[in-house]
C-alpha cells in the first residue's frame, strides 16, 4: 500500500500499487545513485534490471530504486539499497539531492507512473564484489563515465561504454563491456536525466 497525493504534493490517500499505476496517482520513490572517482575519473553506476521484472525488464536503470510505502517515510528508503544491492550503507552517508516531480507511461496509457522521487546520492568508492544482488529485481551492475553519461543525455553522443557483470540464471557470472544506446536504459524522462545531470554536477 502506498501514499497518493495529489499534484501539489497533498496526501489524498492511500492505494494499492496496482491501482496507484492503474489510475496514475502520484505517490512516492526513493532513488539512490552511486557515482564515485576513480583515478580521477568518475563513474556513474546504473543497476540491470531482472528479466523476470514485470515493468521494463532487461534494462540499466537508477542504482537503487523503490517505492516509499504508507507506514514508511523518506529515511526508509534506504531498505532498498540493502535489499536490490546488498550494500551496507546509511542514510548519513548519502547527499540529498532533492525531489523531482515525473511521469512515465506505457502500454497505451494502462501503466501511469506519477513520482515523487526523493533522490540521494553516494559517492564513496564501491567495487563490484562489494554487491550482493537480489535476483528477483536485479540482474546485475554497470558503470559509465559520468561525462559520457552526460553526453549520452545531452544529445552529443549517441552511444557510451560500459562495463560490469551480470547473474546469469545459472548463477555464473557474465562480464559485460559493450557500448550501449538510449535504448538500453529506462525510458525515465529526458527532464528526469537532466535534472539528475546538474543535481549530481553540483554535488560532487
């Protein structure tokens, strides 16, 4: 069950998540973003999305992501970085990015999702053997450069490297380096790109 609000952010509420992407209530998220330096490099990481997941399998997505539900409030988000990741860490460690206000359809209007996002960001290192994934939502871990991140998103380059690993269904590990389109993330809206993009330009 989650808390639904109305466009000015009033609590009208409360609904199940079905009926809360069924009638495009908004209602709120957690985002968790990892981006750290590497020899003076920094790095963006982005969370592959299971296949099994019903709402955009298969694809790179927000580090760590959920929804805030009714009994909970924004420190309790930080459950999701512990349950998708396996990482340890604390809400003190985080940087408080802001909240950013979207929307996402699909299917021909039938999944409406209306947030509320509440967006932090962690930038201490972590290495890829520190994640212990949850299999039923997240396949595996990738990283680009944030600056080709940012090219990506800003229209000056049409694909990126990246690399990481992926859970195959036999629990062996995939290495993954490839070079990646658009295509192959979550089709969060270009505003919600951006404003990740200069929120995280400001913090680091």
């Amino acid at each position: 069950m989650l808390k639904v609000f109305n466009e000015n952010k009033q609590q009208t509420g409360v609904a199940s998540r079905s009926e809360v992407h069924k009638n495009g209530y908004w209602h709120e998220t957690f985002h968790c973003w990892v981006v750290y330096f590497d020899m003076d490099i920094s790095y963006i990481y982005f969370q592959l999305r299971s296949k099994e997941k019903a709402d955009f399998p298969d694809l790179f997505d927000i580090t760590a992501a959920g929804h805030l539900l009714a009994n909970e409030n924004v420190n309790d988000g930080i459950r999701e970085v512990h349950e998708e990741l396996g990482l340890g860490l604390f809400m003190h460690e985080l940087k408080k990015l802001g909240e950013i206000p979207y929307c996402v359809e699909k299917d021909n209007g039938r999944f409406i999702d209306r947030e509320f996002a509440h967006v932090y960001l962690y930038t201490k290192k972590v290495d890829y053997e520190d994640f212990s994934l949850q299999k039923e939502e997240v396949a595996g871990i990738i990283r680009a450069k944030f600056s080709d991140f940012t090219d990506l998103w800003l229209e000056k380059s049409e694909e990126i490297h990246v690399e990481g690993f992926e859970i195959l269904a036999d629990d062996s590990v995939k290495r993954l380096n490839e070079k990646v389109m658009k295509d192959r993330f979550v089709p969060h809206p270009n505003s919600y790109y951006h404003s990740i993009i200069q929120l995280i330009n400001a913090a680091l």
